[in-house]
C-alpha cells in the first residue's frame, strides 16, 4: 500500500507500542503490513495499491 502525506518528510508516531509507524520520506511510505495499513487508514491517512512500476 502507498500512502502520501503533503508534508515530504513526516514520522506518524504509534502510541501503543511507543515507537515509529511510519516514516514519509519525500511525502510518500510504502507498506505490505496490513497491521500498519489498518493503523494508518484509522488516523486518516489515504493509501492506494502500489503498481508494479512504482517499486
């Protein structure tokens, strides 16, 4: 899953385990871990399948 922020350089902080979610270099983060997805999907961040070209 491909997640994009307006902000290029962002760290999206998890709570529950105290640590990093998610690091947005250049406005974008890429993920498989559906358990990340799900977190981030809940805070309101928009995701969008990644196409093979983007990797």
């Amino acid at each position: 899953m491909l997640f994009k922020s307006k902000k290029p350089n962002v760290i999206v902080w998890d709570k529950e385990n105290d640590k990093p979610l998610a690091a947005f270099k250049n406005g974008i983060f890429e993920t498989e871990d559906q358990a990340v997805t799900k977190k981030l999907k809940a805070n309101g961040y928009e995701g969008e399948k990644a196409a093979k070209d983007d990797k």
